[in-house]
C-alpha cells in the first residue's frame, strides 16, 4: 500500500514538471505518461524478483478474490504486521480463517505482556505444552475473577502458576496493568498493606512537581472516598517515597516528609475546594499560601504560589 502510494506521489510530480515544462498537456497524453510510469516500475520491480503490492491490490477487483486479500498472500513480515493491531478477540476470529498465522505464538506474547506487563511465568523456564494463548485466556479469567472478588484472583493466578506468592510479585502484577477494577484493587490494597509498600516503592517520583506526581500516584492507587486513616497512610507513603526520590530538592527547599505530607493534604482540600460546584467562595491564592505557610513554615511563598497555580490551571489531585 506505501508503494502504491508513492508511486501516485511520483506520478503527481511528474504530471506537475510536464506541465511546466511545456504549458499544457492534454489529459490524454497526461494519462499516457502516468500509465507508462507505473507500468515502467512494475516490470522493474518484477525484475528485481520482488512482490508487487499493487496487483495485489488490484487482484481484489477479479470475481475469484473479491473481499480482502488473503494475508496467506502477503509477505510474513507484513501478514504480522496486520495481525498485531488486532484485539484477542478478533485473532480468535481470524484464527477462524488463517489459522498458522492467527495462531502464532509471538502475536500472542505480545498480546500479553502488552495487557499484563508483568507476570512471574514471563522469567521462568516454560512448562510443557506452555502457549502464550493459553497463557492470555487464563489472565483474562484471573482478572475477572480479581475484580469480583480480589482474593480469589491473587489465589487464581498463584495456582496457574502465573504469580508467585509474593507481595513484591503481586505489587509489580499490579503495577503494570489496567486490566482491575480500581474498586476492588482499593479494597484488596486497605487489607493486604505489605503488598501496598511495595507497590509505592515501585512509583519514581524524581524530578518531578509535586501535584503532578501526586495525581500520578493517585491514579495507580486510587484514594478513597471520604477522609480516613487509610488515606492518611497513602498520603503519608507517598510523601515519604517523594522525599527518597528527591534528596537534593528537600535540601534546596528545606522540606521534610512531615512538610511534603501537610503540601499534599492541602493540595487534596484545595482541589475539593475549587473543583466542587457546591463551594461558592472559592479559596484565593493569598489564603491558601497564607494557610500553608502557617502549618509548614520553612515552605517559601513562590514554591506554595505555584502548587495553587498547578491546581487552579489542571484540576483535582485525587480525582
């Protein structure tokens, strides 16, 4: 399709210096010298010993191959190339008709690792009669299971095989997908703390703005609803994760865990504040670093100015 493409590109050109060359061609002759040029290319790329994509193309107009092209037809490279874009189900369905191709284990694998970016299988030495197919139906059940009951799932997918069980393997499953129900994975989260650590230290904070990094975290850990001492300890998680990424900005800024800690509850209490329909009179930025400053006074003006403007210009920081 690129060829034929560039061959019309080629052919435009080359109608455009006709016409410059001498001012005016008739569309008779015009179509000689396009015509003439494409079949110039075809018989030279024939000769090179190479697939012409454009009768393959035109083979599509013929009453025996009407439809889409065989991709039994095209060449391997470009057949997976076609394949890959497709979701599981649809290289079930076309599976269904170029079976060797649909089939094949790569297209599968990456079907995988680019749902679940991290399994304990990956790095092991597969079983016998292991497929990569296989593998994607039993994390599509694992998760479904997870998300009706998060226990169950972990407990799934440790008797395939598929995790081992471990906080910092269940944290790092976590950690690279979006495939949980973010309502249960909360859940699961509040009662399994030791998995929640690892998940935090997994997070990499460094050299980045504050509210910016907090909607990040918020968005893999989701806060709940009301306040409590659950959000407490996220809160407190990240701010003490924030300072191990950034040693030299806490000096620079004269900050501390405890400091970072009072940053980010302002933030949350700001963003609820400016974003809730139900507030009429919204916090000015004089109040908010006046308040600020007052529970962490080391905190300069400019830095506690620029966490409101942040706020005030993107929105919620635990959306």
């Amino acid at each position: 399709m690129g060829q034929g493409l560039w061959r019309v590109a080629r052919n435009h050109h080359l109608q455009q210096e006709a016409y410059s060359e001498t001012g005016y061609l008739s569309r008779e002759q015009s179509r000689r010298v396009a015509s003439s040029n494409i079949s110039h290319t075809s018989h030279r790329k024939q000769a090179q010993g190479g697939i012409d994509i454009y009768h393959l193309l035109k083979a599509r107009k013929s009453k025996e191959q009407e439809g889409f092209i065989n991709l039994e037809m095209l060449p391997p490279e470009l057949s997976f190339t076609i394949l890959s874009y497709l979701n599981a189900t649809d290289l079930c369905l076309a599976s269904c008709v170029w079976q060797d191709l649909a089939n094949d284990e790569l297209l599968w694998q990456g079907l995988c690792k680019s749902t679940w970016g991290h399994c304990s299988i990956y790095n092991k030495n597969p079983p016998l009669g292991f497929s990569f197919r296989k593998l994607y139906m039993q994390l599509d059940e694992g998760s479904l299971t997870f998300n009706a009951n998060p226990e169950e799932g972990v407990s799934y997918f440790m008797s395939k095989g598929i995790l081992d069980d471990s906080p910092k393997e269940i944290a790092k499953f976590i950690f690279c997908t979006r495939t949980l129900n973010w309502k249960k994975l909360r859940i699961y989260l509040d009662e399994r703390r030791d998995v929640l650590d690892d998940l935090v230290t997994l997070h990499n904070f460094r050299n980045q703005f504050l509210p910016n990094e907090l909607r990040e975290f918020f968005r893999h850990i989701h806060a709940p609803e009301e306040r409590g001492e659950y959000l407490e300890t996220l809160i407190t998680k990240f701010s003490h994760r924030f300072c191990a990424c950034n040693p030299d900005l806490m000096r620079e800024l004269g900050l501390s865990p405890d400091a970072v800690y009072v940053l980010c509850y302002s933030l949350i209490l700001l963003s609820i504040d400016l974003t809730s329909p139900h507030v009429k009179n919204k916090m000015s930025k004089r109040e908010f670093i006046r308040n600020t400053r007052r529970a962490a006074q080391n905190i300069s003006e400019d830095f506690v100015g620029h966490l409101y403007d942040n706020i005030y210009l993107i929105g919620h920081v635990a959306a």
